[in-house]
C-alpha cells in the first residue's frame, strides 16, 4: 500500500512539476518541529510566511506549498521528520518531487532570539549539510537574516552540490562510463543550466558516443555562456570533421582564429578553403594570416601562388616579391614572380628577376628561356633597328651562356636558331638547329626552321631561275646557252631545296601531336609541294 501510496504521489508531482523549467530547484520543507512553547510562534510564522515570502525573492527556487508537502510527506507512512536517514529521505524527496529537502526544528535562546537548527538534503547527489542560524521577533530584521544567511547557506549548498556531482559525471567520461556520465550531467543541469562545463562536457559525451546533432547543441551553448572559453570549440571542429561537415568546421575553425588573432590558424583555414574550392574565402583567410603578422612568409607565399594560379599577377606580384625576399634560392617563386611580371607587363622588371634566378641557379633553364622570351618580345616592339639589334644580341649572348652551363642543353641550340632565323643570318640558324636535334631529335620546332631555312633558300634559287629564264630568252647565241644552263642549276637547286623543306616539314609533323601546329605545318607541306611542282621538268 505504502508503495502505491508513494507512486501515486511521484506522478502527481511529476506532472505539478512538468509546469516548471528544469533549472528551478524544487524545495520541499518538511514539518518543523518548535522544541519548546516559546518557540512555536516563531515556528508557525516562519512555515506560514517567512519561508514563503524569502523563497519568492529567489526565482531559482519553487518552494513547494507546504501543506501539500505536510499532507505528501504523511502518506509515506512517516511520522518523525528528525528521526529519517539519507535512504528514508531520498524516498520522500522522490514522492514530493523535490531537489531539495530541508528538515529540522526551532528552539528558543533568550525571550527574542530563536535559534533554527535545519538539515538540507539533496538526493541527487546524496548529500547530507547541518545548517543553524538565529532569528528575532522582529520582522524586518528576521526577514533580513532569511535572505542573507539561510538563502547564502542554501546557495552554497546547491553550488557545492553542483559541482561535487559535475566531479563524479567528469570522472565517469574519464573512465569512459558515458551512460552514468550522461545521466550524471543531466542532473548537474537540472539543477544549474548555466554550467558551461557540464554542457561541455556533456557534449563531449554526444561525441564519444556518436550523437552529433545533441553534440554540437551542447557544445555551442557551452561556448555561449562564456565567449571566452574556448575549448568546446575545438571539440566542434573534431564534431564536424567526424561528422563529414567541413563547411561547418571551418566555420568554428574561423571563429577560434578570430578570437585568438592566431595567423596560424587562418593560414590553415585558407588551405582548407581551397581544398573544398572556395578560392575567395582561401584569399580572404591567408590576408586575414599577414594582417595578424605580416612578416608571416608561408602565408605571403601560400597567398602569391593562388592569386597567380588564378591569373591575378598584379596582385600575386606584392606577395611573390615577399616570398622571394625570404626565400631568394627558390626557382619556383623566382620564376613566378618574373612571369607575373611579364604578365603585367612589366618586362623590364620581369627581366631583372629572371636575371636574379639564373645568378642563384645557373643551370635553371626555363629562367633562361623566359628572358630570350622577353628580349626577342621588345626586340619585335622596338622603334628603332638598333635597339632590335641590341635585344637580339642579349638574346644570342644569354643562350651562349645557357650552352656554357649545360652543353646538352638542345633548347639553348633550338633558340640560338630561333633568333638568327629572325635575323636573317641563315647559316648560323642551320647549325643551331642541326645541333639541336644532335641533342634532343624529338623537338619538331627544329626541323621547321631547318625546312624554313630550305624553302628560303629554294625561293631565293627559283627566283634566279625567273630572272635567267627571262633573260635567256632574249639571248642568243653562246650567251643564251649559257644562260639557259644556269637557267637550269637554278631550278634544279630550287626543287632540292623545296624537297628538302618538305622532308623537314613531314620530319617535324611527325615529331608533335598538337592539332594546331599540325594543320600549320599540313598548309606549309602543301605550298612547297606546289613549289616542288613548279620546279620539276618542263
């Protein structure tokens, strides 16, 4: 019966207690005891009033109604309040619903003073406090020592009740317990919602366990209770790493770097930002690392390399040109920075640069071949004959130089070739070329200069051939055969050299599988073949 009894009472609470918020404590205060007569008027002011009105003022606290809690407390079947152990009072705390139970007497001192000796009992975490304090007849001066020792006490009490049982839930996650651990921290909050250690905690509990949603509530209102305790953020990050949300986590990742002013930290998150694609963001983070410390060279180099992958070369130049301070022996920034240069068009600088590389790296071959780029580019700008003449000589000297540093080099060779082409000095291209392909013979662009070379060559004999034929027929005698016979050696050296041209042009189409340079050299093929035509037979 007793049993019944006491379930019966436990859901009428449960339901009177569903209308309250879990972070109000529910005080029961059972029948207090008047341990002498004069006592009893204080007794019975205090149950009937003081108790009510002190508690009013507390909002963290229900002080539930008393004579409920009397008429609740007697059907347990219990008769003396003073005389209940821990077990008997965790029963009663359950049938009342009560977070907190107080218990205890009232006796006199002298004719004004009473002395109130109470017991306070948590069956959450079991824990069992003696408190005494004095009161007076006086109202406002008994009000008073309510709201000051009684409710400090009862405030100590519940603080220290928290955290001894926020303890026990920590040490249960330490000992991977996380069922107890969980249950532990639910009551922590029930009784304190604002402890942001146990909403961390117990967010980590989410995490050990898989929960993830329940995880990052958790930790996000740990993190908001004190913006400056920084810890349940970093449990965030491995909460949407192992939850496959590296938008999210890159979005706690930026908060903590925020917070801390840690470039470090930025510079990694603009990493990740391009792992995912978002260049824009990637950008905004490693400016974000140099505005922490611009002296910060993995950020200024992360930062030059991206804005010159993406063809923002006048923007990259601020930051190459930093990253090559630091770091002059690098052939890969050296050169990108000299390109970026180019790019912009500022060539001459552009130069310069390409000039530092090859000083520091003499063997680095695309330096050289960037700088004969840029000097044939303002050899063919030039206003004057000289000035070509100068560039094309640079060019010549630098690619000699290439050729003293490494002799096996056939690019050196191949645009040795590529400017006396241009120059018209077309023995000197010849040779160059030839050694070009005695070093790498799969380089078609050799065998077209050689086929210009020859095709020149050819145009230059059928033009004499025109220029003799002409003027044969209207020789005559021994001055007309023999300028028919030169007529003749001229056509004749006009068709070897166009045959040649077209064995060179075929060698080259050979030696490439780019779609464009094939149909350039296919329309050459066909004019020389036309040539050859031209110069065969009668």
């Amino acid at each position: 019966m007793k049993k019944l009894v006491l379930m019966t009472i436990v859901m009428m609470m449960a339901v009177t207690g569903a209308l309250f918020a879990q972070t109000v404590t529910k005080v029961a205060i059972l029948p207090v005891k008047a341990v002498d007569s004069n006592s009893r008027y204080i007794k019975n002011i205090l149950t009937k009033r003081d108790f009510r009105i002190t508690f009013e003022q507390h909002e963290q606290y229900q002080l539930l109604d008393m004579k409920a809690v009397e008429r609740g407390f007697k059907q347990t079947g219990y008769r003396d309040v003073e005389g209940l152990e821990p077990e008997e009072m965790d029963e009663v705390a359950v049938a009342l619903g009560a977070d907190l139970l107080i218990l205890g007497n009232v006796s006199t001192v002298n004719s004004s003073t009473f002395r109130v000796s109470l017991r306070l009992y948590s069956p959450k975490s079991k824990e069992l406090r003696q408190m005494n304090f004095a009161v007076v007849k006086d109202r406002r001066t008994r009000w008073a020592t309510l709201n000051t020792d009684f409710m400090s006490q009862i405030d100590q009490f519940i603080t220290n009740e928290v955290q001894k049982m926020y303890d026990i839930a920590l040490n249960l996650y330490v000992q991977e317990n996380y069922t107890e651990a969980e249950r532990t921290l639910t009551n922590v909050l029930s009784l304190d919602a604002d402890k942001k250690e146990a909403h961390y905690t117990l967010g980590s509990v989410y995490f050990k366990t898989n929960r993830y949603p329940q995880a990052v509530t958790s930790l996000n209102r740990a993190a908001e209770l004190d913006t400056a305790y920084i810890q349940p953020l970093y449990t965030l990050i491995e909460v949407y790493e192992a939850s496959n949300q590296p938008i999210e986590r890159i979005g706690v990742m930026s908060r903590i770097a925020e917070k801390n002013q840690d470039e470090e930290l930025w510079f990694n998150i603009g990493n990740l930002w391009a792992e995912n694609g978002n260049v824009p963001k990637a950008v905004e983070s490693f400016r974000k690392a140099i505005a922490i410390n611009p002296e910060y060279a993995v950020a200024q180099y992360r930062l030059a390399f991206i804005l010159y992958d993406q063809g923002n070369f006048s923007e990259a130049i601020e930051h190459l040109e930093f990253a090559y301070n630091q770091y002059p022996d690098n052939d890969l920034i050296a050169r990108r920075l000299a390109m970026a240069y180019q790019r912009s068009g500022r060539i001459d600088d552009a130069i310069a640069r390409y000039e530092q590389a090859i000083a520091a790296n003499p063997t680095s071959t695309q330096a050289y071949l960037n700088v004969v780029s840029l000097y044939r580019i303002k050899a063919s700008e030039a206003g004057s004959a000289a000035v070509t003449a100068e560039m094309n000589q640079k060019a010549i000297d630098l690619m000699n130089r290439l050729k003293n540093a490494d002799p096996n080099n056939a690019l050196a060779y191949l645009n040795l070739a590529s400017i006396y082409l241009g120059s018209n000095r077309n023995n000197e291209a010849e040779t160059n070329a030839n050694l070009a392909i005695s070093k790498d013979p799969s380089l078609y662009l050799s065998y077209v200069i050689l086929a210009t070379i020859a095709q020149t060559r050819g145009t230059e004999s059928y033009n004499r051939f025109v220029d003799l034929e002409q003027r044969a027929s209207q020789a005559v005698g021994r001055q007309a055969t023999n300028l028919r016979r030169d007529r003749d050696a001229a056509k004749t050296q006009a068709n070897t050299q166009f045959r040649r041209a077209l064995d060179q042009l075929q060698a080259a189409r050979s030696r490439t599988t780019d779609a464009e340079v094939i149909n350039d050299i296919n329309g050459r093929i066909t004019r020389v073949q036309a040539l050859i035509n031209s110069t065969s037979g009668y």
